[in-house]
C-alpha cells in the first residue's frame, strides 16, 4: 500500500518504494520529474501523441502513447502497459495494467490518493518507474476540475 501527499509543485509517494514526483515552471520543459533511489527520470512531451521517458542521462527509456484510448505506457522492447479510469465519484479507480497499480482517491482533499501495489510489480526491476508514472497519471486526473470524462481528459497529462 502507498500513500500520495501533495505539496505545492511536489508529490511525496510513501510505501516499500518511496518516491517523488516534481510538477510545475521549475522543471520545464519536462512535464513531470520522478526521482526515486533506484533512479530519476524526465516525462518530456513529443507531440501530441507521445510524451517520451528520459533516463538522467537523457536516452529514452520508455514514452506514454496518448494516440489510443486507454492511454499506454511502451517500454523497450515493445511492452505496452494500458492505464484506465473506470467508475464514477468516490468509486472511481486508476489502474496501471490489470491490477499492477490500483488507487483511489481519498475524498478530502481531492489531491492525495492510495495505492496498492501488486506483487507482480513490487518485483519488477522497473518498479519505481512504473510506480512514478502510475502516480503522475492518478495526480493528473484527480487533479482535472470535472468529474466526467471530456476531450480534453486525453490530452491534460501532455
């Protein structure tokens, strides 16, 4: 289980792989910044399609495909991971894979959530990637001022 606290630009993931996640102009032109002990990455918008994963020296390790709905996390070599928003209100849920990574939000405030993280993933040796990129996409659809799903709900995260 994990906990998601924000804190003005700065999202504090607390559990057996604790991380953060920077948001905001200091860290421009990345969209987010996830730092954990098993390493830093940079979400860097592509197009309007792709966001590319960069490692701390800079090489594309993975991107997020926006072109199809559930958006996707693609890691080398081809591994496609979906990530989906199913339900309504309180009993929506944010789910990385099957069941990899599910949250919910917590109902005060609307900005922090939990997680459970499957066994499957805590044994990945991309755990803190997935567990970062997983938390950034929950962050920015709790984050989104309606609670029903728009056009604009497949491009907020780019």
């Amino acid at each position: 289980m994990a906990r998601a606290r924000k804190r003005g630009g700065l999202l504090e993931i607390d559990g057996a792989n604790p991380l953060q996640i920077r948001f905001g102009k200091d860290i421009q032109p990345a969209r987010a910044v996830i730092q954990s002990a098993d390493g830093t990455w940079r979400l860097e918008r592509v197009d309007r399609t792709e966001t590319a994963v960069l490692d701390a020296s800079g090489a594309a390790i993975a991107s997020v495909d926006y072109a199809t709905r559930p958006q996707h996390v693609v890691l080398a070599p081809g591994e496609r991971i979906p990530f989906t928003v199913r339900g309504l209100f309180a009993f929506r849920r944010y789910r990385l894979g099957e069941d990899l990574f599910v949250a919910a939000a917590a109902l005060v405030p609307f900005r922090e959530f939990t997680a459970r993280i499957s066994p499957e993933l805590a044994a990945r040796p991309d755990r803190a990637l997935l567990i970062g990129l997983a938390s950034a996409f929950t962050h920015w659809h709790i984050g989104a001022k309606s609670s029903v799903p728009s056009s604009s709900d497949r491009t907020y995260y780019q």
